[in-house]
C-alpha cells in the first residue's frame, strides 16, 4: 500500500453537516453513559429488594439523608441552567453573555464537585457494611466523575469562549458541551431520586 | 423501508410466461439430496443424543431425554433442508473459472410466498418448542401430590459436598444416600462462592448460591449409583468437585440414615 | 471533530511547525514510566492492608495505559482543544499519515485505511495468542489424568482463552472492515471522527498488555465470565483483567459511536437506506448495540474492582451484596455481545454471497428484518444464562420464549443466503466458502442453541461442554467463519495484493474439518455429563476428549496455513485488480491502492448495489454507470429517488 497524495477537490464541510454528526455523536455517548448511570442504579434497588440475609443496611442503622442528594442535585441543575443561559446568548451572537454564562455554570459543577466530595469524605457508616453503603458510594462517586468531566469541558468552552472561538452562526461545539451538561444534571436528580429510597 | 424491494421488476417471468418459476428450478435433484440427507439424520436424532445421554434415574430426566431427541427429529428437516440445498449450489450451481462469470441468473430479489411460508414454519416450530418445553418444565407438582417430599440440605463449599437431613433427626453426612421412589426436596446452598449442585442422571441441576437457598426436586425411580458433579467453575480444584448419590430401597435409607452423625447445632 | 470555522482561522496562522509525530515506542516508554512512577508512589503510600496489592496492580496498570496513551500522541488534539489551539489542516493531514510510508501504521494515524490494517492486524494477533492457548487447553485434555499443567494454570489459560477470542472476534469485523471499508462502501472520505477512529484502536492497544500481564499476578481462576464472589478470592491478576475490561469497553464504545455516526450521516447522495449495503447494516447494528451493552459489563467490572480495592461488597453475600447482581450484570452485557459478535460477520457473508451468486441479494428487506429482529430480542433473552441459578423460576418460561423467538430471525437471514444461491451462477473463490462452512455450522449451532433454550434441557446441559461446543458453533463456526470469507473477499482492496486461492482453500478447509470433528466430539462429552472448564475428567469422557483434541491439532495446522497464506500473500501475492471480484459496492469502484481522500469525487448513488443480471449480461464495467459525477441541481439523481430521500 503506498501513499497517494490526491489534491483536495473538496471544501471544507458543510456546517450543518458536522454539527448533525457531532449531535448523533454525543447522544450516542451519552446513551452510553446511561447505560452505565442505569446500571449502577439498578444495582442500588436490586440489592435493595433482596436485602441478602438483612444486610442491606448497616449494621448500626446509620444511613446518609436524601436531603445532601437533594442539594447536590440541585447545584448541578443551576449550573446546567446557566450553562444553557450563555449558549442562548451565543445564539445571538452574544459572547459576553455565553463567557458570563460558561464561567458562571463552571464555578457551580466545581462547587458541586466540592459538596460531593465533602459528603463522600464524611459518611456516617463504613464503606465495608452493608450493601446501601456499597451502592450509595458508588452512585456519588460516579456523579463526582461526572462533575470532573464536565469540568474539563467547562474549562475549554470558557476558554475558547475567552477567545472568541465562537459565533452565532458557529458554536456547535458550545452545543454539545450543552447536550452533556443537561445530562449530568439529569443523572444528578436521577442519583439524587435513587438514593432517597433508603430502607427496604 | 418500502416493498418495492421485494416486488421488483425481476420478479417479473422473465422467459416464457407459460413456465412457472418453480418448474425450472432443479427441485428433484435437491429433493433428492434432502430426502438421503433426511434418512441420515433421523435415525442419528432418534439415537445418538439419548444414547450419549446415558440411562434416566428419573421420569424428569427421561423428559428431558425425550425432549432432545424430539427437538433432534424436529430439525432434521430444517437442517435436512438448509443443507441440501447448500450441497446442490455447490455441485450443480457452480461455476469456475478466473473471470467473474456472466450476470445469467435469474435476478430474483425475494419471493412473498417462499418468505411468507418460511415465517410461518419457523412460527410455528418455534410454538411447538415452546409448548413441548413448558409441557415437561410442569409436571413437577408430583412431589406435592405423593406427600411430603424428603428435605435434604445440600451445602457447597470449595470443594466439596455436604449433606443434612433435617427430616431425619439433622442427620449430617458427606455423601448423598436417597430412598428409590421417594419425591425428595434439595435445599442448596454454598459457604463460599457459587457452585452448581448437579446429578447428572436425573436432570437435576440448580446453582449453589452464597447466602441465598435455591430449590429442587426429584424423584429418582431407578436403585444405583450415580454421579454428583460441580458445574459451576468454582476455582482450583473445580473438577475434581463430584461425588456419587446412592439410592436405595427405603428400608436401607432408614437404617443408614440412622447410623449418621447428628448435626451439634 | 473538525470544526470549519476554527479549521480556516487556523489556516491564517500558517505557517507552523507541523505537529510532531510521536510513534508506538515513544507510547510504550511513557507508559512504562508513567507506570514506574506510579508503581512507586503506590506501594509507597498504599501497599498496606487488605486492599494494598491490588491497589498497586490497579493504580500501575491504570498508569501504564494513560502514560501509553499519552506518549503515542492519543491526547493531544483534546489538549489543544481546551488550549484553544486548534490543529490546522495540514496538521490533520499530516495526522491522517500522508505521505508517511510504512511508519504511520505503527503511529496515531488518523486515516480509517490505515486504522482498519492496524485493527486486521491486532485481531489476527490475538486469535494467534488465543488460539496457542487454545492449543493447551486440548493438550491438557487429550486423556483423563492428565497433568499437562497444574489445575491454577489451567483455569487461567480456559480465562484468558475466552477473552483474548471474546476482544478478537469483537474487533475482527467491525475493526477491520468496518473502518477500512465501510466509509468506503458508503461513500465517505473518511470516518465522522478520525482522532476517536485512531483513539479506540489504541486504547486496545493499551489493554492488550494489561491483559498479558494478568499470566504475570497469579493468573484469573475464574474464566472469562469472572463470577463473582470467586472473583473477590483471586490474585491480583484479576486487577489486570477488570482494568482491560474497562479500557476495552471505553474502547468499543468510542469505536460505536463513530462507526454509527459515520454509517448514518455520512452515506453518498442518493443512498437511502434501502440502497445501503447489508453489510453496513450489519456492523452498524452490532456495534451500536455494543455501546449500549458495554457500559453494563464496565459497570460489572467497576463494581468488582471497588470491592478489590477498597472493600465494597457489591457480591458478597455476608454483607448484603449478591452474586446474582454480578451475573444479571455480566449477562446483559453478554448476550448481547454475541450478536455484537455475529452480526457483522454474517452481515460480510450476506454482502459477498451476491458477488459470487451473480444474483441480487434475496430479499433486502428480509435480511434488515432479520438484523433487526436479533438486535430487538437480544435485549430481552439474557436470563437464560441463569435459568438454573434460582433467581427466579417463575420467569423461566417468557425467558424461555424470548430465547426461541430469536430463531425466527435468525431463520430469516439463512433463507436469504439460500435465496441468493438459489439458481445462481456460483463462483467458486475462496471467499464464498464462507457462506458454505456457515450454513453448515450454523445450522448445528442454532439447532444446539434451541435445546439450551429449553428450561428442562437446559437443567442437563447448562454448564457442560455441550454449552461449549454450542457456543463455538456460532461464533466459531458462524462468525470466525465469515470473517475468513470477508477476510479473503477485502483482502484486494486493502493489500492490494490476491490472496493466495490454493493455499487458503487448504487452510480453510482443514480448518472447517478440524472445527468439526472438534465440536462434535465435545458435544458428545457434554451430553454425556462432562462440565465445562474442568482440567481433568473421568475415564468415561476419555474418547470423546481424544477426538476433540486431535480436531484442535488439525484446526490448528489449518490455522497455520491459512497464516500463511494471508502472510505470504500480502507481501508477494499478485498484484490485486481494482475490481477482482466484478463487484457493484462503492469500495470496487476506486483505484488500488485506495488513495488518502478515497474518491477524486464523491459518487451519487441511484440505485442499490445489488443489480446482478439486472442491466444484461454484460459484466461490470470498471467504472460502472451507477456513479455518476456530482450533478449541480441533483435533478438526474432524484428523478429515481423519488421521495425517499
């Protein structure tokens, strides 16, 4: 096989073009996603209703209220909320507003981040007993992945946005980045929602 | 997704009208192969596999026997079928050469009939299946109708079996003695990881589950010795994990499980 | 992810440095530092206590895969991405491996050709290991007593049979063919995404060492279904295994997602969904049911690993978990990763039996039913992998009949192959023996797999070798099968070279009659009562076991020649034609080798590619009439459309 060098007879893409891919894309990669979330969630209730040898919950009984899930939930909303409010002023061609919104919504996850890990850092019961300790970490943790991996894309939308690499008429990828914020808020409230169920 | 697919022009007689298609095609030679083919198979469905599966200790088993060599006879024209028409297009349809051969085959892009017909066959083998398997998967209220069912407890543990009878005083022991005709109970469980608790000549077989208790019953119907065998990989020494049960008239069952050890619970 | 309007500011900066090509050795020395460091920081802080040494093997392996990745140049499009240093066209040229010679198979090559070689390669490779192993296995069985290796090594080498074939046949089609193919087919210049293309093949690639690695950490005693709780006792081998579980899965998710993107928004104007290739159906249904199936399977692995390393108890039973969450996982991911598996190899063979027929494929429509049909139903049939595990017995009976239902799309499929033989013109090359040795084998895999549906049979036979040999019909006899046809029929376009007919009839053949004798051998054993994954058996078995193995021997020196053959071939084989087969899909129609851009201009399709017999008799022109230059207002490509479209 060798090489052979073909003189591009091609322009650049459509727009629409690539951005109907990159939308296909990533809700393929968050159907992925899902499918994990979902799982992790099935593990919860399963051996919830099983309930093996009545070691679900904890030896001594104690258990994290739905209240802290509630809230973390909460904050990943807000920031999907203002995350969403900046790539509508994009639309308009507003990159002020995209900048104040990205950066707004990117100091939440990171809070959010934090409250997760401090939750996580102060649990009442050993992560060795019972099994709703098991599922409970288990669903935090992966939200605390969530939030890290949004933040990283937090950090290269407000950086490109800094830049000026966006416009009205090109921003496809403040879209997707938006597709998976809204998910991760989605997931949040999901995770929240599983972990209100506490005793069998 | 439309039908014009599958009523394309080719469909169309594309020779003399007064032919039907199915008269040119070379359906004896393929009918014959499929009747040989068919001779073949039917006495191999109607033997080996029950053969090979060795003599029943149980009526559950003898159904599981008649089963395989049911479904076996059910496929031989299927299989029969498939087959005999692979081997004609493989001796009368072909072509060698170097050059890809001319395009003089009858473009056929699908058939209703032929696919209609095939749908409906393959339905109604497939409910025949189902109700031949939820036929035999029922009969086991036997155990409920000829009294109470003997209760034994079967523990797993790498790797070895372990056997109680709480009917008979918590009578303990490490190998599996059975009265002959009596509908039995198996309460199985495991100390460490998963094992499946398997007698192979009565079809019976049900995983050994940590912290759960699974159940099964059988009647074994035949005096002798059979085997005991783990089937489930369950870690080093996995296959040498197998014991025998013995089953006995139940006279014998009696004064032997008299001479168990009890349980110190 | 080319972004246009970032592309043409980037091309105001030019020129620039081009952007340094790193290369696999630069990957395996960063990811062996990376690992060191890791190594030492870990046993450092972490070696203490019950968990210690499995935290270790996993934060290494961990490490070495990232330092891997990092050092092969996988991470730096993302990185200036979030720099807001976009790569420039000629960069992304020069990532695509233009005009690189033979190093840019050994780099982070963006073209999907070179992508597809480098997946045709890997797969070959572990089909190597994973059949040496295989060739042990037999050893070990060939006479009852045997004490070939200890029963540790064994079970081990049963293990990592299974998963080093499970990755294989996973990749062998929808890696090969489906990259380097499959864009071509559709008539594409390229994959949606090439950088995620090259990614997922790396990352196997990272994987594959962790995998080996696990012979290295007291080996898996638990074959490659990894039941829990036995998982929870093994050594630290297991940490290897769950670490290639979870790179594997990001793998062929990422893998999915581009190859369903490429298939659904990149297709030529004109080519609707009734004029797509089967084949692309078939790969596209497979792997987009795999990015479903493999997170469920990473969550399985995630939960085991969290047990391992910081004593969750997920499965154990002491404390509340259960064993059966483990297989409820497990087997949700895997029964459909057998059709993930199967459906693009049978899909290969739909594509090439046409070809060779000289006939149009019968029943389009059935055929995508068909694929259909097995991808809806294999969602709903994994709990009769755990009929016998006492879950739940009342649910024997729908699972039961969502199992036999899948036969009647299966069904299906195998009356489009006969329909397209039926009266055809067979031409008798290598790669239609495929469609042959797979009607054959699996019409006994599907039979076999009828009685396993069955609760009552299914109490005799679930976890014997009769479950075994069943298996390897299907995937073995079914989908490696077809990979050796598509295998032959590709072989053309992405060598350039033939390959050699004589020497790959022998091979396959021996192959096919080896195959046999082995599996009906062990379906013998089986019936008779033998399990599955014992490394010694009674005397009883002991016939049964010695032909199954001499069958081993005698696949394995079929295997060997057919080795060869594609070897040979592809170095000295002769010069390979454009078009060899006189086949009508789109990747016949351009030159070989296939130039970087794949077509000077892009192609309108107007009708399906199945048109054998149907424009005369004349044979295929090389530049057949179906492709018609780009039409300004599309007003000739639409007058047959009609409103499809």
């Amino acid at each position: 096989m060798s090489t052979a060098t073909v003189t591009l007879t091609h322009g650049p893409e459509e727009l629409g073009e690539v951005r109907g891919r990159q939308r296909l894309a990533v809700l393929l990669l968050i159907a992925a996603d899902a499918a994990f979330v979902l799982s992790l969630v099935f593990t919860y209730f399963y051996l919830r209703a099983l309930d093996t040898e009545g070691g679900w919950i904890p030896q001594d009984g104690r258990t994290v209220g739905p209240t802290a899930g509630w809230v973390i939930a909460g904050v990943a909303v807000l920031s999907a909320v203002a995350y969403r409010w900046g790539e509508l002023g994009i639309r308009g061609g507003r990159r002020g507003r995209l900048l104040a919104g990205s950066s707004a919504a990117l100091l939440l996850v990171l809070a959010d981040a934090a409250l997760q890990t401090i939750q996580l850092g102060n649990l009442p019961m050993p992560t060795t007993d019972g099994a709703y300790a098991s599922s409970f970490i288990v669903l935090a943790g992966y939200h605390l992945v969530h939030l890290v991996m949004t933040a990283v894309f937090g950090i290269g939308i407000c950086n490109r946005a800094r830049l000026g690499r966006f416009s009205a008429a090109n921003h496809s990828h403040v879209e997707m980045v938006g597709l998976w914020w809204i998910w991760v808020a989605v997931s949040a409230l999901l995770t929240a929602f599983t972990t209100s169920f506490v005793g069998t | 997704m439309t039908d014009t697919l599958t009523t394309a022009p080719a469909d169309a007689p594309g020779g003399p009208p007064t032919v039907p298609a199915w008269k040119r095609a070379p359906i004896a030679p393929i009918l014959g192969i499929f009747v040989v083919l068919c001779a073949l198979l039917t006495p191999f469905a109607l033997f080996v596999p029950a053969h090979l599966m060795g003599d029943a200790a149980s009526a559950h088993m003898r159904g599981i026997e008649s089963t395989v060599t049911a479904f076996s006879l059910a496929s031989v024209p299927v299989a029969a079928l498939v087959w005999a028409v692979t081997i004609y297009s493989i001796i009368g349809w072909r072509h060698r050469g170097s050059e890809p051969p001319a395009e003089e085959a009858p473009p056929l892009r699908g058939n209703t009939v032929v696919q209609v017909v095939w749908l409906v066959l393959s339905s109604v083998l497939c409910l025949f299946l189902l109700i031949w398997g939820l036929a035999v998967l029922r009969p086991t209220p036997s155990a409920a109708s000829a009294g109470q069912p003997l209760m034994v407890e079967v523990t797993g543990q790498q790797w070895t079996w372990s056997f109680g009878y709480p009917d008979n005083g918590n009578a303990t022991a490490d190998r599996l003695v059975l009265p002959v005709n009596q509908p039995v109970q198996f309460r199985v469980t495991s100390k460490d990881v998963i094992h499946s608790f398997w007698i192979v000549q009565m079809g019976v077989k049900v995983d050994a589950n940590p912290g759960e208790t699974t159940l099964a019953s059988v009647t074994p119907d035949r005096i002798g010795t059979f085997d005991i065998r783990c089937a489930e990989l369950c870690g080093l020494y996995h296959a040498y994990m197998q014991t025998t049960v013995q089953v006995v008239s139940a006279d014998q069952f009696a004064s032997w499980v008299q001479a168990q050890p009890r349980a110190t619970s | 992810m080319v972004d246009t309007a970032v592309a043409e500011t980037a091309i105001g900066r030019e020129p620039r440095r081009r952007v340094p090509r790193l290369n696999v050795l630069t990957g395996v020395v960063c990811g062996l530092i990376l690992a060191g460091a890791g190594w030492g920081v870990s046993s450092w802080l972490l070696s203490a206590g019950d968990y210690g040494a499995d935290r270790v093997v996993s934060i290494t392996m961990v490490c070495w895969a990232v330092g891997f990745l990092v050092g092969v140049g996988a991470l730096a499009g993302p990185i200036r991405w979030l720099l807001g240093r976009d790569l420039s066209v000629a960069d992304e040229h020069v990532l695509a491996g233009k005009d690189q010679g033979v190093g840019r198979y050994f780099r982070f090559t963006t073209d999907h050709k070179v992508v597809g070689v480098q997946y045709l390669v890997l797969s070959m490779t572990l089909f190597g290991v994973g059949g040496l192993l295989a060739m042990l296995i037999r050893t070990q069985l060939i006479r009852p007593g045997a004490r070939f290796v200890s029963p540790q090594t064994y079970n081990t080498i049963v293990g990592m049979h299974g998963i080093i074939m499970i990755i294989g046949t996973i990749i062998m089609v929808s890696g090969p063919f489906g990259n380097f193919i499959l864009p071509i087919m559709i008539g594409a210049r390229d994959m949606a995404f090439p950088r995620l293309n090259a990614l997922s093949f790396w990352l196997i690639c990272a994987a594959v060492p962790v995998l080996l690695a696990t012979f290295f950490f007291g080996g898996i005693p638990t074959g490659w279904s990894v039941y829990a709780p036995l998982s929870d006792q093994a050594p630290a081998g297991m940490d290897c295994f769950l670490i290639t579980i979870i790179i594997f899965a990001i793998s062929s998710g990422i893998a999915g997602v581009n190859i369903t993107t490429t298939a659904v928004k990149m297709r030529a104007r004109g080519m609707t969904w009734t004029r797509t290739p089967i084949f692309v159906f078939g790969t596209v249904s497979s792997v987009a049911l795999g990015v479903i199936a493999f997170p469920m399977f990473m969550a399985a692995m995630v939960l085991e690993g969290l047990n391992r390393t910081t004593g969750t108890v997920f499965y154990d039973a002491a404390h509340g978990g259960s064993a059966w969450l483990y297989a409820h996982l497990f087997w949700l991911m895997g029964h459909p990763e057998v059709y993930v598996i199967l459906l693009p190899a049978f899909a290969a063979v739909l594509e090439l039996t046409p070809v060779f027929a000289r006939k149009p494929l019968f029943s389009f429509l059935g055929a995508v039913t068909g694929i259909a049909g097995i991808i809806g139903l294999s969602m709903f049939v994994w709990a009769h992998h755990m009929f016998i595990s006492g879950w739940a017995p009342a649910l024997d009976g729908p699972f039961m009949l969502t199992t036999e239902l899948i036969s009647i799309p299966t069904g299906l499929l195998i009356l489009v192959l006969l329909g397209t033989l039926w009266r055809g013109t067979v031409w008798m090359r290598l790669p239609v023996m495929a469609t042959f040795a797979m009607l054959w084998n699996f019409i006994i895999g599907g039979i076999t797999g009828i009685y396993l549906s069955d609760v009552p049979v299914d109490q005799a036979m679930h976890g014997s070798m009769f479950v075994t040999a069943h298996f390897h019909f299907t995937l073995m006899g079914g989908a490696l099968t077809g990979f050796a046809g598509a295998l032959a029929y590709w072989f053309p376009k992405m060598t350039g070279r033939m390959l050699d007919e004589r020497l790959g009839m022998i091979g396959f053949w021996i192959i096919q009659i080896g195959f046999n004798v082995t599996f009906l051998g062990m379906f013998a054993v089986g019936l008779a009562g033998q399990p599955r994954r014992v490394a010694d058996y009674p005397s009883l078995f002991a016939t049964g076991n010695l032909v199954s193995s001499i069958g081993a021997y005698i696949i394995g020196s079929g295997a060997l020649i057919y080795l060869y053959a594609v070897v040979h071939s592809w170095r000295h084989g002769r010069r390979a034609p454009g078009n060899p087969w006189g086949a009508k899909t789109l990747e016949w129609q351009v030159p070989t080798p296939v130039p970087l851009e794949n077509f000077t201009v892009l192609p309108v399709v107007t009708s399906d590619f199945y048109g054998y017999g149907e424009g005369g008799s004349a044979a295929p022109t090389p530049a057949p009439r179906r492709i018609a230059a780009p039409v300004p207002s599309g007003a000739a490509a639409t007058t047959q459309e009609g409103g499809t479209a």
